[in-house]
C-alpha cells in the first residue's frame, strides 16, 4: 500500500511533490521545449535526474517501488513535461558488454547519444530479419513506430536474424541502407518515425546480449515501461480525483455543492474505488517486482487496469465540470488527449487481456 513507505521513499515522495510543486507547475505557460529543458536543468540540480540510471543510489533495494513512488508523485500535480524530469535509462542495454557499452550505453546515460526502440512492424511486411556474413550483419526490414527515432542516433531493433532468431541489435541511424521513411506526431504530442532497413550491414558484436535471446530482453524492456504507465496514470488519477473533489463541494447555479445529486455523486465514488484499486494494484506490483519476482502477469494487469481507469476518469471528469473542460488549453482536455494513447503503446489493452488469460489457462503462471 502507499501508506507503508520507509523513510527513505518517503522522503523521495516528499522531494517529488516539492520539485513538482516549485519547479514544474509554473512552467505551464511555457511551450514543451522550454519547460522541458528548465525542468531538466531544476531536476539535474536536485538530484532527481538520475533516478532512472543504474547507479544511482536513491533507494537502491527498492528500485521499481521508488520510480513508481517518483512517477505517480509527480504526475499527481499534472505538470508540464513530465518526461523531462528523469534521464536515459539503459533500456535493453542495462548489462551489455563491450563495445556497446563504450560506444553505445555509456553515451546514452550521459545524453550524448539518443536511443530509441525499434519493435512495432507495419502488419503487411515481413518481420525484419538479419543475416550474418563473417563479423557482419546483413538487416532488411522495417519499423513503423520508433518514438523519437527521427531525432535518435540509433535504433536498439527486434531483428529475426537466420539460424539463431530474435535479437536485439543496435543500429545507427546514420548507418547507410537506414531510410528515415516518416515523421509522424500522436495525439498526446510524442514524436515518432518509420524505418526501412535495406542492407544495412552493422557488426555482429552490435548484438545486445545472446544471439537469439532478443524476445525476453525486449520483453522485459516493455514490462519495466508499463509498470511506470500505470504508476503515471494513478498519478493523475490523484489529480483528477483533487479536481473533482474541489469541484463537487463548490456550488452549481441553485447555490447547493454540485457533488449534492445523487447520479453525480455516484459516477465520483465509482472512479475512486477504481482509483484506490489501480493504486493497490501498482504497490503491491512495484513491491513483488523488488522482491525479484516475475511480475509479467501482474505487471500487464496493472497497465491495463491503471491505463483504462484514467481513461474513463478524465473522460467522466469532462462531463461532470461540462463543456468549459473542452476548451483546447483545459487541463482535462489536455490529459484526456495524453493518456489515450496508452491503452495502445507498450501492447493494446485487448491484446494483453489475451495475454493474461493464456499466462493463468496455459502456463499457470502469475497471480491475477
Ligand atoms: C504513443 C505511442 C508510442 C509508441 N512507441 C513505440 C516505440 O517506441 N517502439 C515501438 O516499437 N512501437 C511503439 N508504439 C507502437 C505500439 O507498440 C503499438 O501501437 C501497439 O503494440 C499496438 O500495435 P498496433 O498499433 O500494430 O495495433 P494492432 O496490434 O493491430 O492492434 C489493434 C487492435 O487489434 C486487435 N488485436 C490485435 N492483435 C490481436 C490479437 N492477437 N487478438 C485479438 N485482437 C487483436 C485489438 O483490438 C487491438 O487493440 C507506440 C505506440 C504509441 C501509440
């Protein structure tokens, strides 16, 4: 449960609320870049920026509880250019050996270099695939959701490569066969790019980890991002619930709360058991992650659970506070538009259900 932190993620909370407090919300006039770069400075100056790099010392025995604890902190004041605040993470870098650990994961965790993550193929094409020729891969394929990747210096993309199967390969944009195919922006404002690899050669040792072991490595990557979604949404699931709260005890035209009708009053407690649920469910999660257990079941379940709640919350939230909450520069309508896209990203919410049921009906596995 939030309430039984231990000092030191307790203290981390409180340092987040206060960042979030004096170094975010005030940004909110300013456009993405500004507010993103003073807020990467304010975050590098506190100590906050390194959270997410493996040797940072924050909390070292509670890893995940704490980016959760961070996360979920600091979305709950729903300020601007949340994705500022922390640095590169190692991604399915986390361990490799040389050379990518010199050339390629030293670079990014300094933010010399950017990453990005090469998994999502257009459903008409063939999967990427690679073939090794000496000290050489040969790739051919393509990528059709890299975020960032049209700003990034490489690819770390799911290649099928012949004789041995999925693996995890690094590759340099820059490399001659990468073809930046499009640019493209989502509804919640996030960059993304479309790739075509055609024969791009790179060096075997661009491999990240075992030959063939690419699906866990990537898999694990993803597991790690949706539990942070969820710890994200329950954040603002706080602040939606503050939101209305407020709203619902100041009075409508009658002179009486707006929370006094009953249907009103019922759609807001409804959101807050949701909201209590979504939350129980990210602790606990976040805690048997800690423990070193295999979180994959519990993990897609909180994506899933804490991604639709928020949906449903700013959606209802809309309705209650009326049409002033769709005008373009409201807060709800800016969430709204932020949290839609991640019922999709890091796996659709349909496709993960299916996924929980054969964890429990096929491999007996996970507690959900
Ligand atoms: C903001 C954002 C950022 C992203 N960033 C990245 C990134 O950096 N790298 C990357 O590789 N990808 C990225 N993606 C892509 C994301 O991973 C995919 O959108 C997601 O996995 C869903 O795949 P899809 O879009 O191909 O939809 P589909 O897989 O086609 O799914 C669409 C719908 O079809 C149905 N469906 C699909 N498969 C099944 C099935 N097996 N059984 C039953 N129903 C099914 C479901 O209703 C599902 O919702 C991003 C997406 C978004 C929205």
């Amino acid at each position: 449960m939030p309430e039984q932190l231990n000092p030191e993620l307790l203290a981390l909370r409180d340092r987040c609320a206060t960042f979030a407090s004096e170094h975010m919300v005030p940004l909110g006039d300013l456009d993405y870049g500004d507010a993103a770069a003073k807020v990467r400075a304010a975050s590098k100056q506190v100590g906050l920026f390194g959270l997410t790099q493996p040797d940072s010392e924050i909390a070292k025995d509670s890893k995940q509880l704490a980016l959760c604890v961070a996360r979920e902190t600091l979305a709950a004041a729903n300020p601007p250019a949340m994705d500022a605040v922390f640095g590169p993470s190692a991604g399915v870098l986390g361990q490799v050996g040389e050379p990518l650990a010199s050339t390629h994961l030293a670079p990014l965790l300094a933010g010399e270099k950017r990453g990005s993550f090469g998994f999502t193929e257009p459903d008409d094409a063939e999967p990427t695939r690679g073939v090794i020729e000496g000290e050489r891969l040969i790739i051919n394929g393509q990528k059709s959701y890299v975020t960032g990747g049209a700003d990034a210096d490489f690819i770390n993309a799911l290649v099928r490569i012949e004789g041995h199967g999925p693996s995890m390969v690094v590759i340099d944009t820059e490399t001659e066969g990468v073809i930046l195919e499009k640019r493209f922006n989502s509804l919640d404002g996030s960059h993304h790019a479309a790739f075509r690899f055609e024969q791009v050669s790179v060096p075997v040792a661009h491999v990240i980890g075992e030959l063939g072991q690419g699906l866990p490595k990537a898999m694990r990557q993803i597991g790690d991002v949706r539990l942070l979604f969820a710890a994200q949404a329950c954040g603002y699931l706080i602040w939606v619930m503050d939101l209305l709260q407020t709203h619902l005890q100041s009075p409508d035209k009658s002179g009486a709360p707006r929370g006094d009708k009953d249907v009103v009053r019922w759609h807001y407690a409804d959101l807050r058991i949701k909201a209590f649920a979504a939350r129980s469910m990210l602790y606990r999660t976040a805690r048997l992650a800690d423990q070193g257990e295999n979180i994959v079941n519990e993990g897609m379940a909180c994506k899933v659970f804490a991604t639709e709640c928020i949906g449903e919350a700013v959606d209802t939230a809309i309705q209650l506070v009326g049409g002033s909450a769709l005008v373009d520069d409201h807060p709800l309508a800016i969430l709204y538009k932020k949290v839609r896209a991640w019922r999709l990203a890091e796996g659709a919410s349909d496709v993960l259900r299916l996924n929980i049921g054969r964890g429990i009906l096929e491999l007996g596995k996970g507690r959900v």
